[in-house]
C-alpha cells in the first residue's frame, strides 16, 4: 500500500538485524541502539581482527566502548538523536575507541532516532565513518613536518659551529669560489693580516691581495689544489709590504659548486713544511671516450651517486653526486680505491654485494651505510649490475641516499619495544642466520614482515634481503602462515 504523501518512512517497527542490513550499505560501520544506547546490534563489514573486536560490543552500553575522552561526545550525540524531530541527522563527532594494542580506533559518528517509540524513546542507529586512513595520512604529515624540522635545525647547528670556528680562529682564513677565484668569506684574523692591503676582502679576486710576481704561482697552487683535493704550502707577498705568507689551499664541494679554502700563515712564524709522502693510489683507466655524449652528461647528472668499478671493487670513475655522499673533491680521489672504503658497516658488505652480482646479473634495494671522508655517516639503497664491455667486467653501482626517507608504519599495528626496533632496521644489512641465532622466533617473523613490506611484497627481492634462497623463504612464511603463496609455492 502506498505510504501518503508528508507521512514519515517510519523504520522502528523493524526488528534490529533487519533495521541493521538496510543501513549496512550507508556507513563503514553502524551501531543500533536502544533509547538508553545499550548496543543491540553492530554492522560491520570484514572479518579482521577489528572487525570481531567492533562485534564483540553487542550488549554493552556504547559509552563503555569509547575512550575517557569521547564519552562526552557519546552522551551529546545519544541527546542529540533522541531531541530531533522527523529522524534528523544530527552533528557529526570524531569519537576513539580503545585497542588491544594500546592504539586507538578512529571513528566519526552521527547518530539519528528511528521515532518508533513515544517521547523519543525509540530505537537509535549511529552511523560511523572509518577514519584510520585520515588520521595515518596526518601522522606521516607530523612525521614529516618533524623530519623536515629536524633537518633545518641541524643544519642550523653546523652553520652556527662552522661560524664559530671560523670567527674565533687565529688563523687566516679565506672561503675563494673555485671558479671565479673571488673570496667569499674571510674571518677576522684574515682581515687583520690583509688589512694594510684590502680593508674589504669579500668579493675581490684572490690574486688581487699579492703583489703580480706570485700571481701565477698562486693561479698553479689554485689549479693543482682543484686537481688533487689540496696542495703544499707556497710562498707569496701581499701588497703594501704587509709581509710574507705561506699559503695552502685545499678543496671542498657544496652542492654543484666548487670552494677553496685558503689558508695564510705569515712566514716568520709558520713552521717548516714537512715533506708529504705519495699516497700509492692505483691509477685505473678512465671510461671509454666512445661513450655516447648523452650518456655521459646523465651520469654526470644523475642526483644518485653513480660508481663504475671493476670486478674487484676498485672505483674507476663516478659522478658529482657520489662525491658530494662520499665529501671528495675530484674524481681523482675516488679514483683506483676500493669502494668498500667508503660503502658498508662491517666490511663485508661489498664482498657480498659483489658475489650477488656475480651469480645474478644484478641486485636491487641493498641498504647499507656510506661514510664519508670527514666522518659523515648516511644511510642508502644501492642498486647494482654487472656489465661487460668488450673483455672487462664492470661493475655499476646506483647509490640513493635515503637518510631522510619517512620510515612506513607497520601494517600489523603490533605496538613493538625499542630492542625490536632495533632489530628490524638490520633487515638487509646483516644475513638473517646472523640474526636468528641470537633472537627467537618472534623475531625471525618480524625480520621476514618488515623484508615484505620493504620489497612491496615481493618475494625475490625478500629472500635477497634477509640473505635466504626463494624455496628457504617460502618455507618460513608457510610455518609463520604470512602471506598468500598460492601458485607462487
């Protein structure tokens, strides 16, 4: 029979699971609720394990379910629902509910009464929206607002501390462009030596403060020092009879520009130069000269730092951006060394990395650790593979640093201790025989999540990080019963 036109759709009359289904398909989860909002039925679609939490609630007054913090909430919409007139969708309210885990469920209620009872007193549904998806995308929004902060904030302190050094030095300091042999920066007690000559250093050309007969020794001690990374001290006069100095000079990159600095000791009291002995670097070929013109300027380019070596390990020649991670100043310092010097934690890593590539053609994703020339220690992803150009074997090596990376969440939502932590970050690092002998487990099978989740679930690329052969690893995720093999087993 038609329903008259003005006469409200009236679903009290229903029963609760039939009242339930109809509003199934409104919500991400609905609640129903008597008048004095004891829960009669909960509507909640899965069968994970928040799903048969959300369920247990049946029978329980839903201001028990909530937070200390959301039961206001829970009491204003239970008012709300049972005060409006003709079903009225009141405000909506974001409202927690606790996790076993000790995390909370993020959930966003508006509750409406079904008016099948006198004086409001009828049943009620709360309709939720599931938030956990916004409330993870505002998390990582903090962590990398954090991340970033913290970023700023070191970069704040070494600039004060370079500052500071550079200021309160009693030697003479000059920061010259490598290209344009102007000075950039002088410190006091620079200003002072050369203060008979310049009253202003900053912006003049380097050669302009000595008299002409040093100026080309001073342009060779520049261009030997932009060679080598530094040279000997030689011997120039600055103007105006201010006096004799030693001067040295060794180089440094920042970004894609190339900085000298120089450093002036008046004669008189500077001790005698020691003679330096020669370091025995191997000196290996440069690349081809037929390489393509595009290929070259790529590798040149490229923001990751790329490394060619040969089948030892020893570098034969890499980009500006390795040299920037490794804080060289020329190719020629990398050049005919080892890349363990730089790359790896224990040592080892290379050796392994190498004898990957040598059975596999290539690796992908290896995390490790890349030290640098004055100590800097960065996190990075290396890509790898094995060439073959004419007879030689090269190696290529493809470093990303990964240092300030946002570290994913765990998708289990298991709360973890600090030594678990620890643990997990050796996936990768450290074959996983060398960590299981020393753990449980419960360890092994966080070791073998965090390996998937690090892979994109990919089961290769797992095995190759925890140090496993596919068939080994397939047979620990049926005994920990992670993942779906299927026809992949």
């Amino acid at each position: 029979m038609p329903r008259p036109p003005g006469e409200p759709l009236v679903l009290g009359a229903l029963d609760a699971r039939s009242a339930a289904r109809l509003v199934q398909a409104s919500s991400d989860l609905a609640l129903v609720l008597d008048h004095e909002g004891t829960i009669l039925e909960v509507v909640v679609q899965g069968d994970d394990a928040a799903a048969q939490r959300v369920r247990a609630w049946r029978g329980k007054p839903w201001v028990q379910t909530v937070a200390p913090d959301s039961r206001q909430k829970v009491e204003a919409l239970l008012r709300d629902a049972q005060a409006a007139a003709d079903a009225e969708v009141g405000r909506w309210r974001q409202v927690n509910h606790p996790a076993e885990n000790g995390d909370e469920l993020p959930l966003l209620y508006s509750a409406v009464s079904l008016g099948d009872a006198p004086q409001g007193r009828g049943r009620i549904i709360a309709f939720a929206r599931d938030l956990r998806a916004t409330v993870a995308l505002q998390r990582r929004l903090i962590d990398t607002q954090q991340a970033m902060e913290r970023d700023y904030w070191r970069s704040r302190e070494a600039e004060t501390r370079y500052r500071h050094l550079l200021e309160t030095s009693s030697e003479a300091v000059l920061i010259v462009d490598g290209g344009t042999q102007k000075v950039l920066e002088a410190n006091p007690a620079a200003r002072t030596l050369c203060a008979s000559s310049r009253a202003k250093l900053v912006g003049v050309t380097l050669s302009t403060l000595f008299e002409a007969a040093d100026g080309e020794r001073l342009q060779d001690l520049l261009a030997a020092a932009r060679s080598v990374g530094k040279k000997d001290a030689v011997r120039a006069r600055l103007l105006e009879g201010a006096g004799e100095v030693a001067v040295s000079a060794s180089v440094f990159r920042q970004e894609d520009a190339v900085l000298v600095l120089v450093r002036l000791a008046p004669v008189a009291a500077a001790a005698p130069a020691a003679a330096r002995r020669g370091t025995g670097r191997r000196t290996l070929p440069a690349p081809g000269e037929d390489w393509e013109a595009t290929l070259a300027a790529f590798v040149q380019n490229s923001p990751d730092g790329l490394v060619f070596c040969d089948e030892t390990g020893r570098v034969l020649t890499a980009n500006r951006a390795f040299l920037t991670l490794a804080e060289l100043s020329t190719e020629d310092q990398a050049r005919g060394e080892a890349l363990d010097r730089w790359l790896g934690r224990t040592g080892v890593e290379l050796g392994v990395l190498i004898t990957n590539l040598r059975q596999r053609g290539s690796v992908g994703r290896f995390v490790t650790a890349l030290r640098g020339e004055y100590g800097t220690e960065v996190e990075v992803e290396i890509s790898a593979a094995q060439l073959s150009p004419g007879a030689s074997t090269v190696l290529a090596f493809a470093i990303r640093d990964i240092e300030r990376r946002v570290k994913p969440e765990a998708e289990n939502g298991r709360a973890m201790t600090r030594s678990v932590d620890e643990l997990t970050e050796l996936v990768g690092r450290t074959p996983l025989k060398d960590i299981v002998s020393e753990t449980t487990d419960l360890i092994e099978q966080l070791c073998i999540e965090t390996a998937l989740q690090m892979s994109n679930d990919n089961r290769a690329s797992a095995a190759l990080l925890l140090g496993l052969s596919r068939q080994s690893l397939y047979v620990k995720l049926r005994r920990y019963g992670l993942g779906s093999l299927g026809g992949e087993e």
